[in-house]
C-alpha cells in the first residue's frame, strides 16, 4: 500500500481548518445568492415589460454577464474596479459582488422564462371567471411560477458553490487554498500529502453539492 | 487606455486565445464522446456500466473543474499518474463535460414518445432502424439546444486554466498585471478574446434554438 498522504489531515486541526475553508467558499454563495435571488425576480419582471429602454438594457446586462467567464467578471472587479474607482475590495467582498451580479443574471433569466411560459388563457380564462389582478396573480401565476422556480433557483445554489472554488484566483483563503498551505507545511513529513488533501477536498465539494442537486431533481419531477 | 500598449500585448494575447480555443475544442469533442457513450450506455441499461456511468454523472456534475484539474495534475502525480498541463487541461475538461454531455443526450432521448418505437416496431423497421431514422432524428434536435448551452458553459470554464499553468487569456492577464501595472489595458483585451471566442457560440445558440423545427411528430 503507498502512501497516499492522509494522515496529514488528521495532524492537528488540520481537518477543521479544511472545512473552515469549505464554510468560507459556502457563506460567499449562500450570501450571493440571498442577494440574487430577489434582485433576480425584479430583473424577470422587468424583462417581461413591453418597454422598449428596459428590454435593451436588461437584455445587454443578461448577456454580458452571461456570456463572460466568471473568472473575468472577478478579476475585472477585483483589479479593474479597484484601479478605476480608486476605491478597496477585499477579494471576499469582490466575490460577493462578482457572484451576486451573475446569480441576478441567471434568476433573472430563470424568472423570465418561467413567467412567459405561462400560457396567455391562463390569466384570460381566470379574467373571464371574474377573478381580480391580485387574484390571478395569487391563485393562478405564481404557483405555475413558483414550482417552475424552486427547482431551478435550489440548483442555481450548486452551480455557485461550485463557481466559489475560483476566488481562490484573487487571494481568498478558503478550502483550495487552505489544502495549498497544509500540503506546503507537510512537504517534508509528507510529500504525498498533495493526493490525499485535494482527493478529500473533491470529495467534500462533492458532498457539498451532491444533496442539494439530488433534492433540486426530485422537486423537478415531482411538480413537473 | 494606452493605444502603443494595447498594439504591443495583442500578439500576446492572440497566442493565448489560440490556446484557449484549441484545448477547449479537444476538450468539447472528447467531452460530446464521453457524453455519447454514457448515454448510450444507460439508454441500453446495460448492466453494471450503466452504475458506474449514473455515478460518474453525479460525480462530474457536482465538483468543480478547478477541483478536478488540482487532483489530476498536483494530486495523481504522487501515485504515478504523471501528465503534462495540456493533457490534464484537456482531460478535465473532457470529465466535467461528459457529464453535462451525457444529461443533454439523455433528456433528448427521453423526449422521444415510447409510442414512437413501437409503431415503428409495428411497421416492421428493425431496432437499429428504428433508432436511426425514427429515435435519433427527433432527440437530436431536442437535444441541441442544450448541447450547445454546454459547450459555451465548457469554454468559459477554461478559463481556469491558468490554475495549472497553462498560459491561456486568463494567465496573460494576470502575468501582464503583475508585471506592468498596465490593468486598464489587459482587462480590456482580455474582454475583448473572451467576447470574440464565446460571442460567435453565444449567437449560433440562440438563432437554432429560434429556428430549429422540433422533429417531433403531432405536436
């Protein structure tokens, strides 16, 4: 049997210090997405309207966005921002805002393609029932709406816990990096340790996403 | 922005682009090949491979590729698994997107009506002509729209790559920042490969998912 290094974890704190890691990259996402998550439904809303203005920079805001890799979008905030603007940024901070103005992005394009998938009788029959606005609204969009959301919105979270593991590029410590400082301090007592920490470090973003995927699935098929 | 600078970097960056754009293409292929087989193989429920696909599946989904090229080109070294920056680049990319490949072929598949395959049983058409000229045209175009989704998902994800020092736009950037101090200039042209590369993509996405004609009959 080689040695694949994995006591190394199990040297000091050193397996606390990888989740604390793992807690850093999750608060980013779960902030950004309390952030986006709101902001998104307005963006949707928005961009269902018939104003003209609002189409065109909503549609330019979603598409840049969309279509740049987050890695830029960080590094555009972290050194482009900072060096015009004159003003500080953490990396944690520029992260949060970097992940947040991607998740209003996706939420807002998520929203808008479940409120336009709304068949137009839906709201017509319901207006011709004798139903108010606000009841339409209560009674008849939102939960068409809101069970084509759910699912989505629970798997937007995975897909940014999973974006998290790149703020490793602008300098925050969180798992990937802490890994890189326990493999550096054990080189010598260790030189193996590279496999087993970042084996357990896939493993663990695995463990992170896997339950929150799987139940995102099963809320799809059940209110499909 | 300084006009000398930028006309001084592009070469740099062009070079880079180069790279980005050929190890994502031999990324893409091998990933729509492992794609296509995962699917095929739980299409055909075969045995045992069928498990070891729906659990790579979740496995390449829910990891991030930053994650998987650090154990591919830092961790498997030190139990013999030596590769060069390209070849892990291109291998995890092929693994994060086989995965993703492998549900778009599948969700495509399943959109075909089992009515479908047993009229064309009842007309006499043999299970390989059955999926070639009644199943594969109508999953194919289901699936396209998804399909390129992944590939514009894939190229961005390159991006990562400077993580195993392969020098692609994002390492450019970062080296001419550190270097120079010239930020302006090199998150601009960094924007601008980025655009040139995944606008195209981006574009052709949205113009087939317009006018692509589902091959779905009666609907």
């Amino acid at each position: 049997m080689p040695d694949l290094g994995l006591e190394v974890l199990w040297k000091g704190r050193n397996f606390v210090r990888l989740l604390g890691g793992l807690w850093t990259a999750l608060r980013i996402s779960l902030l950004a997405v309390s952030i986006s998550i709101p902001l998104g439904m307005l963006l949707g809303m928005l961009m269902t309207r018939n104003n003209l203005v609002l189409v065109v920079l909503t549609r330019f805001y979603l598409e840049f966005i969309r279509v740049m890799p987050q890695m830029v979008l960080l590094f555009l905030v972290f050194f482009g921002t900072t060096r015009w603007f004159g003003w500080n940024l953490d990396g944690e901070l520029s992260s949060v805002i970097v992940f947040s103005l991607w998740g209003t992005a996706e939420m807002g394009d998520l929203v808008r393609g479940a409120l336009i998938s709304i068949p137009a009788q839906q709201t017509e029959s319901a207006a011709a029932l004798g139903m108010t606005r606000p009841q339409i609204l209560r009674h008849i969009v939102l939960p068409q709406t809101l069970r084509r959301l759910i699912p989505l919105s629970i798997n937007l979270i995975t897909r940014m816990i999973k974006t998290t593991s790149l703020v490793l590029m602008i300098g925050v410590v969180e798992m990937l990096k802490v890994s890189q400082q326990i493999i550096e301090a054990n080189r010598m007592s260790s030189p193996n340790a590279a496999f087993g920490v970042y084996l357990t470090v896939f493993l663990l973003y695995f463990l992170a996403c896997w339950p929150i995927s799987l139940l995102s699935k099963t809320l799809e098929k059940r209110w499909s | 922005m300084d006009i000398q600078v930028l006309r001084s970097y592009f070469p740099l960056f062009q070079t880079a682009a180069g790279l980005t754009v050929r190890l994502g293409a031999e990324g893409i292929f091998l990933a729509l090949l492992v794609g296509l087989i995962c699917a095929a193989v739980r299409y055909w429920k075969i045995p045992v491979f069928c498990q070891i696909a729906s659990c790579y599946i979740e496995i390449s989904r829910n990891t991030p590729l930053l994650i998987q090229l650090f154990f591919i080109y830092y961790g498997l070294p030190k139990v013999g698994i030596r590769t060069s920056p390209e070849i892990c680049g291109v291998a995890g990319l092929a693994f994060l997107g086989g995965g993703y490949m492998a549900e778009a072929f599948r969700s495509g598949l399943e959109a075909v009506d089992s009515v479908q395959k047993e009229s064309a049983f009842s007309l006499g058409l043999s299970k390989n002509q059955a999926l070639l000229h009644v199943i594969l045209p109508q999953a194919v175009s289901v699936s396209i729209p998804a399909i390129l989704a992944n590939v514009i998902f894939l190229l961005k994800e390159t991006s990562v790559f400077s993580a195993v020092s392969l020098m692609d736009l994002m390492f450019t950037a970062k080296d001419l920042i550190g270097l120079y101090y010239s930020t302006t200039e090199s998150l601009f042209l960094l924007v601008f490969f980025y655009l040139m590369i995944l606008l195209p993509v981006s574009l052709l996405g949205t113009w087939v998912e317009r006018r692509l004609r589902y091959a779905g009959f009666g609907t």
